[in-house]
C-alpha cells in the first residue's frame, strides 16, 4: 500500500492525497450514523486522465478503489471498511460544466458537478435537468447515475438513466472507454452506458456525462390534498394528468403520523389539515407557458374531486413562498424520523396499483411479528416508489429480521422491487443474495469478472459474494 501511495503522487501529486494522519472525515463518515468507517487514503484527481492514472496504478498493486460523489448515499455504498484498507477516490475536484448546447438541449458535465449546480446552469438557458430530490445540494451527477438516482419527478421526466445520453468511463484497469454520445438514436450493439448506470462504483469510474435536457417549466400549480383512504389516488392522478395534458410532476403521499409530527419537526409552520387526514399529497403541476392558468385547472379539478368525495379538501399554495413550505413538509422525512429515534427503513417500488394494498398488508403482517411497531413513510406515489420504514421500540430488534423479510416477502408477492432508487450498497447486499433472479446474479459476476478481474472496484459492495 505505501509503494502505492508514493507512486500516487507522481499521478495527481501530493497536495491531492489524504493520507496518514490527514483529516478526511467528511470522506470516510457516510450521511448513515452506521456507516462511519476509516480509509487508508483518499485521491483527489483532477481530470479523466489522472483518474485513469490512478485506476491502472491501483490495477498494478491491486489497492481497492471506492468512487465518490458527494457521499450522500443511503446505503452504505462508499463505506470504507477498516478491516479492508481501500484508497477513495473522491470526484469532488472534478465539478465543471463543460458545455451546453441549448439547441440540441443536452449539457456535458464531468462527474463531479454538484446536481443543484447543473440545475442552475439548465436554468439559464430556460431549460430544466429534472432529476431532484431532497441531497440536490451535495449529491453529485456521477453519484446520481452510478445509484440511477430518481426523485420527485420521475412520473414526469424518468430516473437519472432516463436523464443520461452518454458517459465517459475509465475501467478498472485505467483504460478510459468514449460513450459520450448526444445521439437520441444509436443502435450500434450492447448500450454499454446502461451498464456502468447503477453499478455503484464496482464496474469503472464515470468521469463525464451528456445529459439530456427539458424545456424549463415557468408556471407551477402545487396542492397538498386530504385524502380519507388512498384507494382513489391513483385515479385522481389519472386525472390531473388528463386535464392539463401530462403536466403532473409529482405526486407524493404523506400519512397522518408522518403529518402529526410535522409541527414538531418545523415549529415555525402551521398544520395544513386540522384535524390532520389519514393521508396528505402534494401534487404538483408545471407547464412550459406562462400564463397558462394552470391554478385555476388545478383549483376546478380538485373542487370536483371534493364535489365527488374522491378528495375530502384541498389547499393550493398561492405563491411561491407557500409553494416551498409545502415541499419543505415533504422533504423533512430524516427530521421526523429522528424524533421517535431508529427505524428499521426500506426502499421499495411496486405497480401503480399495488401501493394501497401493500400499505393495508405490510402493516397487518408486520403487527403480526411486532404488535408495537408502527409505520411511518412517504412514497414517490406516482411511480409507486414507498420508503417504508418502521418505528423501532426496544422490543423489535430482535424481530428486525423476520420483519425486513415479511416486507420483503410481501413486495415479491405484489411483483414489486426492493430497491426501487437508493440501490443495495453493503444495507441490502444479502437482500440481492437472496431475492435477485439467479441466472440474473450470475450474469452480473460475469461481467464483474471481465471488467474487473482483480476485483479492485468498490469490493463488497452491491454483489453478494461469488458462489
Ligand atoms: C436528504 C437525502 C435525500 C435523498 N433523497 C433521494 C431521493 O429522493 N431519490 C434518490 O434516488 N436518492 C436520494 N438520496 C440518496 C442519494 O442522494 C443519492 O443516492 C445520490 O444519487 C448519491 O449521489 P452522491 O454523489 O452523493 O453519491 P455517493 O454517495 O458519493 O456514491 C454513491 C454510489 O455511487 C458510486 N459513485 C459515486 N460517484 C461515482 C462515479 N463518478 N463513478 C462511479 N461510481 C460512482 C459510489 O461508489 C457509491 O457506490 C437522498 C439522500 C439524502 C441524504
């Protein structure tokens, strides 16, 4: 490890690597608490040559690398685990925009762009790069597409693979491999990109990316909706979607607990609901022309859905800034977890039409494990993505396991996934041991094996070990 470190130096020099004594806890301290861990180095490089550089040298001494964006992961995908030093390779230095061409509405950026930077630079030029969500300020566009990160706009636009028109990556033994297409169509074989989005580090380091772009929204309609059961939610979108021709762009639940508890996460905000309904979701609509009424559409829409009892109120947010509190109440989900202490959490997606009965379900089996436990959760309603979590009284960790099943057994049932946008990392590596088709595991070590034969890239994490 130290030869690798000293040749190191050659490659990025020495102001670039974290090593030693060298304070890098922001590197090796995850957003997770439990996911706190210690690197043996980190590298800073500056360009996709060095990155390469450093990839072909890590090869030779066989060090394991772990990419890093802006560390915002959930599942513990850049742990840098003491019992096996690894060196991070941190693509924080690696931010710049490199063009956008509004024309052809594509913007190229290298991997460490920090998304809410991208979507500035999209904004002036009156167009939009969709993909948000709560860590925009940290989270960085190669850490988005290595997780295929999705968000609140994903009904709308799609997840960061829908987002992506090509990469550049540098493989494990530092070769550095051109997809960096801005083709719409491009049918010459295997679409590699799609390999590398998803493969949380353990394929290759993508250092660029070609991003699609949409035309800027410039009239918002935002709602929070109070709703007795959520059996009729998924028509209520089919309808907003219908009225004002696809403009939905999000669409998210919130229960009763979750809503109850607000005021204590946001002392300065009043309840929306009083008293406060079983369910709340916000609903957001945006168009592309100004003027375009979509207010008063949104307002006829949700007066005949309260006339049909399909809603039981609705309150539209009048400007902008009620427009941000509304989604401040969405975004505050670590806040009001953290009020009850541990919960036990899940990332899962299921069809359209499922969530109602999966939310009845989960519930019944798990009080059968756990009388005590309780639900709490919000959900990407409208592409059917629920992070399920459950309250964790001193009594249910000895039932965690049996509970993560019985969740899991449940979404298997109802044809769902049980990872739908945070990917496995290390938290749900033996989840894929046990839950992912075979054949399809054992497609993914082979191409592990050939990308990676040395297995420096991110080990332990996404694939269960080989058979
Ligand atoms: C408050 C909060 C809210 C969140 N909300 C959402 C949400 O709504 N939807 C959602 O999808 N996620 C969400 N996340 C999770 C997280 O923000 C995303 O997974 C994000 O895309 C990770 O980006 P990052 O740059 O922080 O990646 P990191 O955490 O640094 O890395 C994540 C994975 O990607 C790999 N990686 C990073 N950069 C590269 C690269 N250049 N090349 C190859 N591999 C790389 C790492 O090795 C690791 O496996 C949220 C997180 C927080 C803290």
């Amino acid at each position: 490890m130290d030869a690798f470190i000293t040749a190191l130096t050659a490659v990025v020099g020495p102001r670039y690597i974290l090593s030693g004594d060298a304070p890098r806890d922001s590197y090796d301290h995850g957003w997770l608490p439990q996911y706190h861990g210690r690197s043996h180095a980190v590298v800073r490089p500056g360009s996709t040559d060095e990155v390469a550089g450093v990839l072909a040298l890590a090869n030779d001494h066989t060090v394991p690398i772990i990419p890093m964006g802006g560390n915002t992961g959930l599942t513990g995908a850049t742990f840098p685990d003491p019992q096996t030093p690894a060196v991070i390779l941190s693509l924080d230095r690696m931010d710049k925009i490199l063009e956008i061409k509004p024309e052809a509405q594509v913007m190229r950026v290298q991997a460490g762009a920090i998304l809410d930077t991208v979507r500035a630079a999209a904004d002036e030029h009156n167009l939009t790069f969709p993909l948000v969500f709560g860590a925009r300020g940290s989270c960085r566009i190669g850490g988005n597409l290595a997780t295929n990160a999705g968000g609140s706009n994903v009904l709308r636009y799609g997840n960061a693979r829908d987002l992506c028109l090509g990469l550049t990556v540098v493989l494990a033994d530092g070769r550095v491999m051109d997809l960096n297409s801005e083709l719409r169509k491009d049918n010459t074989g295997y679409d590699l990109k799609h390999l590398f989005i998803g493969s949380e580090g353990t394929l290759g380091v993508i250092t660029e990316a070609i991003l699609r772009l949409a035309p800027k929204p410039r009239d918002f309609a935002t709602a929070m909706i109070a709703m007795d059961d959520i059996d009729a939610a998924l028509s209520l979108l089919n309808r907003l979607n219908r009225a004002s021709g696809g403009a939905v762009e999000a669409f998210e639940l919130m229960p009763q607990n979750y809503c109850a508890l607000l005021p204590r996460a946001l002392p300065a905000l009043r309840p929306v609901f009083t008293p406060v309904p079983a369910f709340t979701i916000l609903v957001e609509l945006a168009m592309t022309r100004e003027n375009d009424d979509l207010l008063s559409l949104l307002e006829e829409e949700l007066a005949q859905a309260i006339e049909q009892e399909q809603v039981s109120d609705a309150v539209i947010a009048q400007n902008e800034s009620q427009r941000a509190e509304m989604w401040q109440r969405r975004e505050s989900t670590f806040e009001v977890a953290d009020l009850r202490g541990a919960t036990l959490d899940t990332d899962i997606a299921l069809p359209l039409d499922k969530v109602a009965e999966f939310l009845q379900r989960a519930e019944h089996d798990t009080r059968h494990i756990s009388p005590q436990v309780e639900p709490i959760y919000v959900a990407h309603l409208g592409d059917g993505n629920v992070h399920y979590s459950l309250w964790n009284p001193p009594e249910m960790s000895k039932d965690r396991e049996a509970l993560v099943e019985a969740i899991e057994d449940l979404v298997a049932d109802l044809g769902g996934s049980f990872s739908a946008e945070h990917g496995i990392g290390l938290m749900k590596r033996s989840t894929m041991a046990r839950r992912k088709d075979p054949i399809a595991l054992e497609v993914m070590h082979g191409l592990k094996r050939q990308l990676d034969p040395k297995g420096i890239m991110n080990p332990g994490k996404l694939l269960p070990d080989a058979p």
